[in-house]
C-alpha cells in the first residue's frame, strides 16, 4: 500500500489496485480505500499530497476490519461498496 496508495501522486492512480488476484484488492475495492480519487471522496482524504501517518493507519485499519467482518460473516454498516 505504501507504493499504491501512500505518494502524492501514485503512479496509474485510479488503475493501479487490481479487481481480483488478492482479499487485500477486493477489500480495497469494497471499502473505497483502492485509489486516491476514492479516498477524497468517501473517506475525505485529500489527493495531491503524501498521506500522513495516521492516514495511514487508518485505510489499514479499514481494510482489516472489513476483511475481518467478512471471515465472521458478520454483518452491520461499514462503507459503501465502490465499484
């Protein structure tokens, strides 16, 4: 993620996150945390900057939890799907 999503202007951004091949791609997509047009505009993260360090944390975060939620099944609000 560091390469794909971190940079100020990631190389391919917006084509740079795959659709499939990894749980890690899907979640990104599920969550609108695959490129940094949908983190501006579902998670209020600016473009055109270096994400910050709790940035970071944070679309990690998002991903492991809807990663978890799906190995539970569980169920409940979260993000949107992106596709």
């Amino acid at each position: 993620m560091a390469r794909r999503l971190a940079p100020a202007e990631p190389y391919k951004d917006g084509k740079q996150t795959p659709y499939r091949g990894h749980p890690v791609f899907v979640a990104q997509h599920a969550t609108a945390t695959c490129c940094r047009g949908c983190l501006e505009r579902w998670h209020g993260i600016p473009k055109g900057r270096e994400l910050t360090r709790a940035e970071h944390v944070y679309v990690v975060d998002v991903i492991c939890r809807w990663i978890e939620r799906e190995l539970t099944g569980g169920t409940g609000p979260g993000p949107a799907r992106h596709r």
